[in-house]
RNA sequence: GCGGGCGUGAUGAAAUUGGUAGACAUGCAAGAUUUAGGUUCUUGUGAAGCGAUUCGUGUGGGUUCGAGUCCCACCGCCCGUACCA
C-alpha cells in the first residue's frame, strides 16, 4: 500500500477543523496548560521555514501534553498592523485593510497545511477593530495612571519610513525594518513611561524559567548602575548636577563636561569668551547621525569653555568644563565629572585635552599611562584625604554620607532604559484616542466611544513634513473637545506595531469578548502563560514590551497575575543551504508550501524538529529532508507490508520501547527533538531487525504521532485501535524494563579501553572486577602485575591499575 | 572595548553532565533486487598500519585512575551591546 501523504494530510486535516478537535474551554477538570507562539506578521511572501521551526516545536508540546492529560491552550493569530502592509498598500493602491485580508486568509491556510493544532475559534487579529478597541482602552488607562505623556524631544526618525522610531527600533544606528540612516529630529511625541517599571521589570526576572540569555539581554537593557548625583557650584554662580557611579574618585575630578544640549551652556553664552566656537560645535553635534556619531566616537573631541569654570566640591579646587558629544543628554544628568585617571573614556579625553591626571585609586600601573579602573578590593584610595586608606567598595559609602551631610549630593540610581516613544507618523496602525482642545488640553476620548476607527484615505503615503497621512482628513481630525465641549482635534499620529502585541495572549483566553477584553474567569483560569516560545529579536523589544503591560494591568486590577510568561524558550534561525542566511536574493529561499507538495506536511515537520539543536541556528538540507521522508515511508512499509499479532510487547523489543518512552517523553520537555526523532528512528530499525507486534506498532504510532501526526491517524485508523491517536493517553514505562538482564562493560587499564565484558546487571563491584580479570585480553595484560587499584562505575565501566610485581 | 556562547568525521549532529567519542541521519563505496533510472534491502565508512596496535573532539599546558566535558593561556567563529559616566 502506498504512502500518499497528500490525500492522508488533506484528509485529517479536514476532519480536525470540521469537527474542532482542539477547541478548548475552561474545564476545570483537568490542569490547565496555555502554549504561545508569537503570532506572525501577515506578509505578502506568506509563512516561511523560519515560522515552521517554532510552530512545530510548541505543537509537538502541545499535542503531547494533551495526551499527558492536560487541558490545553494552544492558540494563533496575526499581528497585521505594520509599515510593509501600507507599503505594498501605497504601491498598488490597494487598501490595506484588503491586503491584510488576503494575506491572513493565505497564512491561515499554510498554517492549516502544516496540522498545527491550533483552535482556530479563538484567531484573533490585531487590525480587527473588535481587537484594537481593546488596545486604545489600555492606553486610556496607561494615560488615566499618568504613565502616557506627551512630550517634545529629540526622537530617532527613519529618513525612508518617515516617522518615528523606538531606541529598540534602531539597530547599529539604522532603522530596524529598512536599514536607512536614523537622524535626530525634534518633534512632539507620545510616550510611555516603561521606565517607572524598570526596577520590578529587573526584579520579576528571577522568578521565571527564562533561559539565561533572554534575562541578561533584558537587564543589559535596562542597565541599572548605582551611584550618585553629586553639586558642582560653577564660577558663574550656577549648580551644575553631575551623575557618577564612582563618587569615590572625587578628589580625582580634575576637569568637567556637559553634553552639547545642555541647559546651562544657553545662559552662559554671553560670558563665553569663545562661544562662536561653542555654538558651532553645538551645531555639528546636532546634524550627526547615530550612525555617524556611532563611527566617529573614536576620537574624542569637544571644546572647553572660556569664561566658566566648575569648582571640586571636595577641595574647592577650579576645573575647567568642557562640552563634548561622548557625554550625552539622556543619560543622568547630561553632565559628568571627568576622572581622567580612573575612567578609560576620561582619559582618553585627558590625553587628548591635556587635563591634569591625578591618580586617587592606587594599585593599578601609572595613571600617566593607562588608567586604572577596577572597582574591587585591588585599588586602595589615596590623595583623598578622609578617605585614604579605604578600598574602592568602603570608600563609596562614605563619601555618599559625607555628600549628604553636607547637601551636596545623594545616593542615586540610575537605567539605561528610556521611555517608549509610542506614536507613528504612519497610517496602517491603532489610531490614538486623544484630542487637543486649545482650552482644555490633551483629552482622552470617552471610553463608550471605543473603538476609534481608522478613516477611509485617499493616500496612505507619509507626507514629507513628518505628519501622519490622517492629518489631511479634516473630517476626521476636527471634532469637540470631550470635556469643554468646544473645537478640537483629533491625534493624527498612530501607536506603534508593538502596542497590539503587547497583550494579545490575554485575548485569546476570551477572544469575542465586547465588554471587556477577556473576562475575568479567563483570566484566572489560564493565567499565566505556561510556555511561551519564540525569537531572541524581541527580548527588548516585545518580550519586554509586554512585561511592561501586563503588570501596569496587574496593578490596576485587571489580569491576575504579576507577570505574563511563566516561562519563555527560544529557537534558533533556519538557514539556507550552505549555512547563508535565506533571503530573496541570495535566491536560497525554502517554500513551505514546496515542500509539503514534495514531501508532505509530515515530513516538513519531522525535519525541521530533526534538523539540529532547537536553539541553535540550523542550516537547510534537501538531502536531510529525504532522509527524514524515507524514515516516514520505512515506518509506512512497517505497518502496512509486515503482519502483526499480539497486543503486548514483544519480548525481543520491550527494553527498547521502555527505553523509548522514557527518551522521547524527556526530550520533548526539554527541547530536545532531534535526539527524540533518533530515538523513534532506532526504535523502528529495532523493529525492522525482530519483527513488530501490534503493540509494538501501537506504541511507536503514539510516541511519533506529534511529529507526524496525519501518517499516525491514518495508521492507527488502519490498524482499527479504535479512536484518534491524538485523543489518547501517553505511553507510560517502567524504570525496571529500561534495562536489559545482562550488560556490557568497558574495561579499562589505567584508563585505557582493553576489552568488553558482559555481566549480570546491577552486579556488584566484586563482581565486575573478577569478571575483568578473568577477561583472556586482560589476563594477559595482567601477567606479572599487581593490582592496586580499581574504579567502578555502575553499568558502565571498569578500570584497572596495574603495577609491576616487586 | 564590554557581556554571552561556540569550536567534535566528508556533512547535520550525539555523548546519561568527569566514565567505551562519533548514537541517529546525510553523503560516499561495494553488493542484491530491477530491462534501466529511481525506490527498497544488505554490508562497510574518523585517521595510519597486513597486523597486534597507535593516534584522534581548534592550539599549548594542567588537575584526575580516567577529560569533548573541569582549570589556565592562546587562536578562530557567532550573537548581543555600543562613549550609559
């Protein structure tokens, strides 16, 4: 009988999203378990291999935590809002409501193609008003709560995009999604405050199973650093603030820079003496790129102020300050003291400057020559009066009292993180609900009148002047101000791609739910997400994103639970043939779609869970993919050609079935599907080698039914078990029948392998060591010695250590 | 620079976490079946040697009865980050 893949996959597949066999609901008699891959974004090139590998890893979890007996969660969607869409949109005048459509439509069906088992009842769509109703309400509560603001800063703007982006969205100073140049661009943006979240986003980290990688990426990125903020009076009269995680180096202080952008440097213009030259390097550090600033932070160059100087709180010596674009505006207080001997950067300015070097940490080489910055017990303070004598760890404390008994300073902590510059010049996005009303200020629309609809446009293109495409909508913009009921207008700029998948997981747990955006029962019910998978490019961006979220809807009451994800797995990238990453030009693209046509569905799967370790980047083979459709069709031929009596195991094969289970049920929990897929594949050489009960092919046909799972329901169908193999119980096994009556040891002398004995399992060392011995190679090796030594280890090996007789 | 990871046959990779290196595949070779190709099946396949043996996990050293695994130094590759005071 022939393996036609096609009408087998076709033919399940059908009868699944007929007769809903993975819709789930709040059954409270079994445990609950809630699996969450991140949801695509609907291209127009539809699902590529890169989505395969995660969907089939969390469905192969999915279908056999089903069969553990879990009550399973497991569910899709599509995270449409987003420049491409518009893009495509624009070129050919098609709306991109429409093209999202379309698109989702063709996803739907590939993902369909693939047998994942989703419940499709609970698809949700970020661009579906029903959805985005829901997000504008979180940000009507974000800015309730005073946590969405808008302000005027110098915000990153994509020369191509036309609009604004994230600091998560630049990547080596170009824009995430097209890779033009960033340029800084005054302009009016809303933001959120993330920042005010920044110590529990770091905190809440060691409670979750994240994998090591995604919790040091996040709080790399929010970069907390202690230290102080410390009082420079100036020669001018006025207090400059400086921030320094080493106030211990104090009386090192030899000189001071504030970024270009700071405030002070606008009052005391007129009593520079030099300020031409001041404004002038103001003027260049303005116009730089990010990428330009990134290429040239090589060199340091600044210009020092004629006309002011700062004074050492410590020993009311005068420095002299400087301005300097490697000291930057958004980070603590835009200002530094510069240690020259004891910070790499200062020193480098130092040298270049000529600023004095006074070494205060001694320990270290010639300050002269190298700076000295090692914050342990190595460096001991000198010239520094009080604090003479005192490491670098003891010292810190100190001069903090000292600056607080004084006034002059205060212990201060500090994060990189900045807040999320949260609106889009864009159109295809969730517009925001805020109006301007010249009398009342920003107001927050009424939340009756949710959801905000984006109008109908004549063009979607951004305009030029960086306003969003709904400014030109007059209609749309002018209406009343919800509070003082006068003229106003409506916000023209739109939230960005991240804001719908900030808290998509809460809706699939009530996805048609119109009064609130899951109920409560919901929530509690499959609260937290168990497992989520999926890519280290969001662990700063939406992983993050959403931790945020979900706990500002934590404190208002909203969802259950502190934190979103319970824990959180990552794959690795699937590359072309040749290990190159796959892109249309290279011309190295893998098509699904081709190859489930080839192939079937069942083996897509099956390769791409074989492919290599899951969190690895893994190189595309079409001559592993063959190897892993002949493994298919040998467990075809196996259940079809051969016969097969008996409903136990047989006896010639039930160490290796125990031995299985165990394998393949550990290494599914663990990620490890390659060695899982290696243990089915010995199991049916076994089978090949001893013949096969119908046991025998039970088992087999549950334990590769997540893989493969069409070929194992046609299978089972044929065989007459009885039911779908989906719906059945694991195998279990037992400990004791994992192991064989006899087993094979390694003998070794002084640790090299001699020979291989067999003895009865679990014998005891005794045992092992006279069965070595009376081993005819050992025995020989063993003529004239004297045996000092041997090493056991149980099951494995023996090892011997001989010394020549006296 | 800094932080994290990695380096194993011709190739993708395994290795019970200090215990027989190369499981499972791919590729290749020989043979069987076939009119032939394909499929399928069998056998072989780290290197050297007729052989017993010897060598072998990026390089060099160390700890240990025993090291792919641990420690030190070096070389190479990948990812993250980017003047964060």
């Amino acid at each position: 009988m022939k393996y036609d893949f096609s009408a087998i996959e076709q033919k399940w597949q059908q009868k699944w999203w007929a007769e809903k066999t993975f819709a789930c609901t709040e059954d409270s008699s079994k445990k609950k378990f809630y699996a969450l891959v991140e949801f695509p974004y609907p291209s127009g090139q539809g699902l590529h291999v890169g989505h395969a590998r995660p969907y089939t890893a969390m469905d192969v979890v999915a279908r056999k935590r089903r069969m553990d007996g879990y009550n399973v969660l497991f569910p899709m969607g599509y995270d449409a809002f987003g420049l491409p869409t518009e893009n495509y949109a624009i070129k050919n005048h098609i709306h991109p409501a429409k093209v999202t459509h379309d698109n989702i439509e063709n996803f739907r069906k590939q993902l369909q193609m693939l047998g994942y088992s989703f419940d499709w009842d609970r698809e949700v769509n970020t661009t579906d008003p029903s959805y985005y109703k829901w997000t504008q309400w979180i940000f009507l509560q974000l800015w309730k709560k005073g946590l969405a603001y808008k302000t005027t800063m110098p915000v990153n703007w994509c020369t191509s995009c036309k609009c604004v982006l994230a600091n998560e969205e630049v990547v080596d100073g170009v824009c995430e999604r097209c890779g033009s140049p960033v340029i800084r661009k005054e302009k009016s943006q809303w933001m959120l405050k993330i920042t005010e979240y920044a110590q529990r986003l770091i905190d809440d980290l060691d409670g979750l199973d994240f994998i090591e990688r995604v919790k040091t990426q996040q709080k790399n990125w929010i970069g907390r650093s202690t230290g102080a903020e410390v009082v420079f009076k100036s020669t001018a009269g006025d207090d400059i603030l400086v921030y320094t995680t080493r106030p211990d180096t104090l009386f090192g202080a030899t000189y001071m820079v504030l970024s270009p952008e700071h405030e002070l440097l606008k009052k005391w213009m007129p009593m520079l003496k030099n300020s031409e030259a001041v404004q002038a390097y103001q003027k260049e550090a303005a116009s730089k790129s990010d990428l330009e600033r990134a290429e040239l932070n090589k060199e340091k160059t600044g210009v020092c102020l004629d006309g002011v100087k700062g004074i050492n709180p410590v020993n009311g010596k005068e420095i002299p300050i400087f301005i300097s674009d490697y000291v930057l505006a958004t980070y603590g207080t835009g200002a530094i003291m510069a240690v020259p001997a004891h910070d790499d950067r200062d020193w480098e300015f130092a040298k270049k400057f000529g600023c004095e070097i006074i070494e205060v940490v001694s320990g270290g080489e010639d300050v002269q020559q190298a700076p000295f910055t090692a914050k342990d017990e190595t460096g001991i303070l000198t010239n520094s009066e009080f604090l003479n004598g005192m490491t670098v760890k003891d010292a810190i404390p100190v001069i903090t009292k000292w600056l607080e008994d004084k006034g002059i300073g205060h212990a201060k902590v500090n994060y990189k993180l900045r807040d999320w510059v949260f609106s889009r010049q864009r159109y295809w996005g969730e517009p925001i609900p805020m109006i301007y009303c010249e009398k009342c200020g920003w107001q927050p629309m009424d939340e009756s009148q949710l959801p905000l609809l984006l109008p109908e446009v004549e063009s979607y293109e951004p305009t030029d002047d960086g306003e969003s495409p709904l400014s030109k909508m007059t209609d749309w913009v002018n209406t009343t101000c919800p509070c003082c009921g006068g003229a106003a207008k409506r916000e023209t700029d739109t939230m960005p791609q991240w804001a719908g998948s900030s808290w998509y997981f809460l809706r699939y747990m009530d996805p048609h739910n119109d009064k609130e955006l899951a109920s409560q029962e919901a929530l509690k019910f499959w609260s937290p997400v168990d497992w989520y998978n999926g890519g280290m490019e969001h662990t700063t961006l939406h992983l993050l994103y959403s931790r945020f979220w979900h706990k500002f809807l934590y404190d208002i009451g909203v969802v259950p639970t502190k934190e979103p994800y319970a824990k959180r797995t990552s794959h690795g990238m699937i590359l072309g043939e040749g290990g190159e990453k796959m892109s249309k030009s290279r011309g190295n693209v893998i098509n699904p779609n081709d190859v489930i046509a080839q192939y079937g569905a069942d083996t897509m799967r099956t390769y791409i869970m074989f492919i290599g370790d899951f969190e690895k980047a893994a190189a595309w083979s079409d001559n592993a993919v063959k190897g892993c459709k002949r493994f298919l069709d040998r467990v075809w031929n196996l259940a079809t050609d051969q016969e097969h009596v008996g409903e136990d195991y047989s006896a010639a094969n039930e160490v290796s079935i125990h031995r299985t289970i165990k394998k393949v049920s550990e290494d599914i929990e663990a990620m490890k599907f390659n060695t899982a897929i290696a243990a089915l594949m010995s199991l049916v050489n076994d089978y090949y080698q001893n013949g096969a009960s119908r046991g025998d092919m039970k088992v087999l046909l549950l334990l590769l039914s997540p893989f493969a799972p069409h070929m194992c329901e046609e299978l089972w169908e044929l065989a007459g078990y009885g039911g779908q193999v989906c719906l059945q119980a694991w195998p279990t096994y037992e400990e004791a029948k994992t192991v064989t009556a006899t087993t094979q040891m390694a003998v070794q002398v002084g640790g090299k392998l001699r020979a291989n004995i067999v003895v009865p399992t679990g014998s005891d060392d005794e045992t092992v060591v006279a069965a070595a011995l009376a081993n005819e190679k050992i025995a020989k090796l063993a003529e004239g010695m004297e045996l000092v030594k041997s090493i056991v280890v149980k099951g494995r090996l023996v090892n011997l250590i001989f010394k020549p007789k006296a």
